[in-house]
C-alpha cells in the first residue's frame, strides 16, 4: 500500500466519523474580534486545514511504524 493509499483510507475513516458526530454548534471569538459559529466559512476553512495536516501525519506515522523492522530474532543454538 502506497502514500496515497493510506491518505484515502484516513481521509475516509475521518469524514466517516464526522459526519456521524453531530457536534452543537459553537461561538468562537477570533483574534480580531469577529466572531464565527461553527458551520461558517472561516470555521469551515480551519477545520479543514486542521484535518488536512492531521492526515498527512497519520498517514506518515503509520507508514514510518509499518516500515520498522521487527526485533531481531537470534539464530544461535
């Protein structure tokens, strides 16, 4: 299983598990006071960024621990 394999399998696990969470909305207060409920734009947009990075690490993680060598295992008697 390539890169691109394992990103489509995180990317689907976690819209799965978004879609089946349905969270309250939320009232956030940016930097410059503006504020945004969860659903708008500008959360929408952060959310997938956020997610977005969180996949390429899951799946570089995931690829990094599969790729390890298991314990050598000694052959003398």
């Amino acid at each position: 299983m390539d890169k691109k394999q394992l990103e489509k399998i995180i990317s689907d696990k976690i819209d799965a598990a978004l879609k089946a969470n349905d969270t309250p909305k939320k009232f956030f207060i940016t930097e410059n006071g503006r504020g945004v409920v969860d659903g708008g734009d500008l959360y929408n947009a952060v959310l997938k960024e956020v997610l977005s990075v969180m996949k390429v690490a899951l799946a570089d993680i995931i690829e990094e621990v599969v790729a390890k060598p298991t314990a050598k295992i000694s052959t003398k008697k």
